[in-house]
C-alpha cells in the first residue's frame, strides 16, 4: 500500500486537534484528574464526540459517517499526540465494528446511532481470573432463562476497562460449558457467543482493582449472579461466537497501535525540543552530541515504521480482506508500536535526565501507559506465536 494523508485524513488530524484546543489552559488540570485521580474526562469526551470519532466504523443509516477503521486510526493517534488518549474510544470502534459485521437489524437499530454518537459508551469483557490469554478456557456461562426466552449470565470476568462509566458491555462467555464439550468431543472453538449486556442489569457487582496504566480508568472484577440478558442481544448464534469474537479483535490492536504511535510522537516532540535548548558543556545543546541525537533519531525511524504498519492493517480491514490478512497485521502493528513506544518513553526520560520524573514535563505518566501496551490488549508473546505459526509457518509452540 501506498499511503499519503489525503484531504480526509487531514481533516481529521485538524478535527482533533481543534476539539482539544479549548482545554489548552487546562491541561495540567486534566492530566492530574486523568492521570493521577483516574477521573473519565467526560467533557473532553463529549467534544471528542461531536467530531463523528465514534461514527467511523457505522454506516449512516445508523447514525455514523462510514470513514473507516483508518480514519479512527489517525484519529486516535492525533488524539494520543496531544496528550488525550482514551480507552473507550478503542472499544467502542470494536463494538461498532463487531455490530456493524455481525449484529441483527434489531441491533444496529438499537444500539448503533447512541454508540457512534458518543452518547453511550461501551465496555469489552473477555478475560477471566483462570482463563488469562486463552479464550477457550471461558467458564463464565449463559443458560436460556427458564422463565423467558432470554438468558441468565454467570460467572466472572477480570481486568474489565471502564466498567463504571461504560453504559453498555460487549462480553465474550459460552453458551456450552468446557464440561460438556469435553465430554462430547467438540472442538475447542465450539461454545462461545456474543452478548450485549446493559450494565444497569440486576445480578452484576463491580469491584475495583487498584491497577496503573489506562488513563482516566479503572479496572474491575466483575461477577455476574443470574444477570438477565433479552434474548435479541446475542451477537451471531449461540455456539458459534468465536468467528465473530476473534474477527471483532483485529480493530482492537490496530487502534492500540495508533496510539502507542500518538504517546511515542508526543513524548519525542517533548524530548527535542528539550535538546534543543539545554546547554550543559561548552553552551552547545545538549541535541548536538550524538550520545543524544542518534536514540532519537532511531525512535524517529521506528515511529514512521510503525505508523506505516498500523495503517496497513486498517486499510486491509477498511478493503475487506480476509479476516487473518487483517489479524496478521494488526498483530504485527500492535508488536511493533507497542515496543517502539516502549523505547521512546524510555529514551525521553533519559534525555530530560531528572526533569523527566518531574510532573511538571508529562512524560514519567507515560511509562506505564506504554508499558501496559506491551502486555494488552494481548501480549508479545503470543503476538510472537501467531506470526510464528501463521506467518512463517512454524509449528504451534502451544
């Protein structure tokens, strides 16, 4: 692929960058309360919002503008260059894709025009206390409600991001428990389903876990007890989930991706321009010396690396190409942004040298984001299986 930012996506870039502007005087206001108190940042959500961000992925006869996965891209990565990352804005494009490709009319209908507009927000729920990475060792279980054609949820699901302000929750469990595939002999992949779970349903306790890392969040455990689901709110057929789940994950890392891109642009921009002006020896710039000059500039060639290859996977996806096309570059965007911007924190600290543990300069609130971004949304090394396995053709390691 050949990729130039077209008048489209430079809108974008400006849309973002304008509906950030009027909180420019608040930004250390901001960054403590998301940072530090892990307050959702609801007004800048909301401005965000009247951008079209969340319409992207939903057509407009629910409500979206259709500009497609690499529009939300961009636009999310403009967003973490400024300094505004923000989780929900990742699942919820999952969400909208995964409704979009999957759902009923009934669905869409309900569900799409408040989620493309920013006014609900989704949640994704898949991983479990002893399930980890391995979605095929899901026991939270959905049983047909004997007292109405819907269903009763159970079990628990763990790490869930923003659970207390989402409105709505995407959530991955099986409709045939791992005992009764078992016993048959059914595949592995057989059981799973889709659901969408109002969080304002009876039968669900949040519990906070005291975690750093996502900004303006908080992680839950989350335990469902007999929580009632209507029946039209699968997604797909019961059963047969896991097409849909592992199709529905490819925006996930590609976003994820985009803003590794946006955290890793910012904190460089921060670390030249701070080499730029610091003299130590001899009243020359501490940037001339190459100790300092080449790691930034190695970050500098990383960084359009990795946005070349977050942007491939989602023109792949935008393009409609096979599901594991897509997933092997997402995988592989996820990988290497994540790593890259690993490093460039890493090396933006080290150029400021103290000042970059001071608040004062934002970068230190980085590193955990960064970090976080090398282990989820799924880790390096099964990244590091997958593109073993699928793209090299080696054999399955687990």
């Amino acid at each position: 692929m050949d990729f130039e930012y077209d008048d489209e996506l430079v809108a974008i870039q400006e849309a973002m960058r304008a509906c950030l502007e009027p909180f420019k005087d608040r930004r250390e206001e901001l960054t403590q309360m998301v940072m530090v108190e892990k307050k959702f940042p609801q007004e800048v959500w909301d401005a965000i919002c009247e951008t079209g961000l969340m319409g992207c992925l939903v057509s407009e006869e629910y409500g979206g503008n259709e500009m497609g996965l690499l529009a939300a891209t961009v636009g999310v990565e403009t967003l973490a260059q400024n300094g505004m990352g923000n989780a929900l804005f990742i699942l919820g494009t999952m969400a909208a894709s995964c409704l979009m490709r999957n759902g009923t009319e009934e669905i869409k209908q309900k569900y799409l025009p408040t989620l493309a507009s920013g006014e609900k927000k989704f949640c994704f729920a898949i991983t479990e206390p002893n399930a980890g990475s391995n979605a095929f060792r899901l026991e939270t279980l959905a049983k047909r409600d004997p007292k109405s054609d819907g269903w009763l949820l159970n079990g628990s699901k763990v790490f869930i991001t923003g659970a207390d302000v989402a409105d709505h929750m995407l959530l991955v469990c099986r409709t045939t428990s791992r005992k009764e595939i078992e016993e048959k002999g059914m595949p592995k992949a057989w059981g799973l389903a889709l659901f969408i779970v109002d969080m304002d349903s009876p039968g669900i306790d949040l519990k906070p876990i005291p975690t750093h890392g996502i900004e303006g969040m908080t992680q839950f455990l989350i335990h469902f007890d007999d929580c009632p689901i209507v029946a039209e709110n699968i997604i797909g057929e019961p059963d047969m989930g896991s097409m849909v789940l592992f199709n529905s994950l490819n925006p996930e890392r590609i976003m994820a991706a985009g803003t590794a891109c946006g955290i890793a642009q910012n904190v460089l921009t921060k670390a030249v321009d701070y080499a730029n002006e610091r003299r130590v020896f001899k009243n020359k710039p501490i940037g001339s010396y190459q100790g300092i000059s080449h790691p930034l500039a190695k970050i500098a060639i990383e960084l359009e690396a990795s946005k070349l290859l977050a942007y491939r996977s989602a023109w792949a996806y935008d393009q409609g190409k096979h599901a594991g096309m897509v997933g092997n570059y997402a995988n592989m965007a996820k990988y290497t942004a994540a790593e890259m911007a690993i490093e460039a924190v890493d090396r933006a600290i080290q150029t400021l040298g103290g000042y970059g543990f001071s608040e004062e300069y934002g970068i230190i609130h980085y590193y955990e984001s960064v970090r976080l971004l090398r282990t989820a949304p799924i880790t390096a090394e099964l990244i590091l299986n997958f593109v073993a396995e699928h793209h090299l053709g080696l054999p399955r390691s687990y």
